[in-house]
C-alpha cells in the first residue's frame, strides 16, 4: 500500500507550538488565521523557524512510520511548505524528518492542491488533518482518514488510533 501524509498538524503538533508563540506576541488574538494579513506574515517571518524547531511530534508517529516499513507499504510526504515566509523552510523539514528518525520514500514541498499529486503517486491511503485538503484528495477515489475531528471522514487524535485502525479494517 502507499501512503500518502501531510506534515503539520499531522506528523507535527503544530498549532499548540503556533498558539504558545501567539499569546507573546498578539495575546488579543486566539488564532493566528485571524490576524490581519499583513500581521499573519509578519509574525511567520519572524517565528516560523524558531516554532518549527520546537513542534513536538504527534504521538505514536514514529510507531506508525515503523509499523509501514515493516509491512512493506510506501510512505510519501506530501506538504504545502514552501519557502515563502523563511529561506530555510524546506532545508529544515528535511533535517527535522531525518533528526526525528522519520524514514519515508519521497516527499513533495508546496503542495496546495493535493489529490492530483497523490492521485499521480498512485496513493492508496491519504491522511491530512484538514477536511478541505482530503475533500481534494477523496475526490480521485483515494481513501482518506483525518487527523482532526471530522464528520466526513474516519478521525483521530493520535497515530496510535489509525494504527489501530488500519490494522483492523484495511
Ligand atoms: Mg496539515
């Protein structure tokens, strides 16, 4: 099988490094999306590098990545990073990825659309943690899970749970 997986908020606890980096900087705010724009980009060219450094890993993702190896499946990496709002962006997710021991078999930076990437990688199974992204994806008949509360698709907090899960159902 191969697996399709997004980075931040699904490989990365990226909001709660995201939030903690808000509240010094703009304690009015609860979200970062409601910045202004001008506010939003400015505050990622300032922290993004800095936050990146510091996402803990969401749990059981080292377990999973393990578990894939094992059963011969395929893992590839499909993230909208880019970049944009720091030079070493991409740089540094590839040091992150190999630093936190996370083997996968290819990955694609500055993905905003990804179901016709997935669809061209031939990905059985694509996990993301927004529902717009595997709306995107389910729509080329790939199989999605969400890392996220979600209505429309399978959902999960950890990767302990789609461990769980794909070993019974798939
Ligand atoms: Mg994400």
């Amino acid at each position: 099988m191969t697996i399709g997986i997004d980075i931040d908020n699904t490989i990365t606890k990226t909001k709660e490094t995201i939030y903690e980096y808000l509240k010094k900087d703009y304690p009015q705010y609860e979200d970062y999306k409601l910045l202004p724009p001008k506010e939003y980009v400015k505050f990622l060219k300032k922290n993004l590098s800095k936050m990146r450094s510091k996402y803990e890993l969401v749990a059981g993702v080292r377990e999973a990545f393990n578990y894939f190896h094992e059963n011969n499946d395929k893992i590839v990496i499909i993230t909208a990073r880019n970049n944009k709002y720091y030079h070493g962006s991409i740089k540094d997710t590839l040091a992150f990825l190999s630093q936190n021991n996370l083997k996968y078999d290819k990955i694609y930076f500055k993905q905003s659309k990804k179901g016709k990437k997935a669809y061209k990688e031939n990905i059985d199974l694509f996990i993301d943690d927004k529902e717009q992204v595997l709306d995107n994806v389910s729509k080329y008949g790939i199989k999605c899970l969400c890392m996220n509360q979600s209505s429309k698709y399978p959902s999960f907090q950890n990767w302990y749970e789609i461990l769980e899960y794909l070993k019974k159902e798939v």
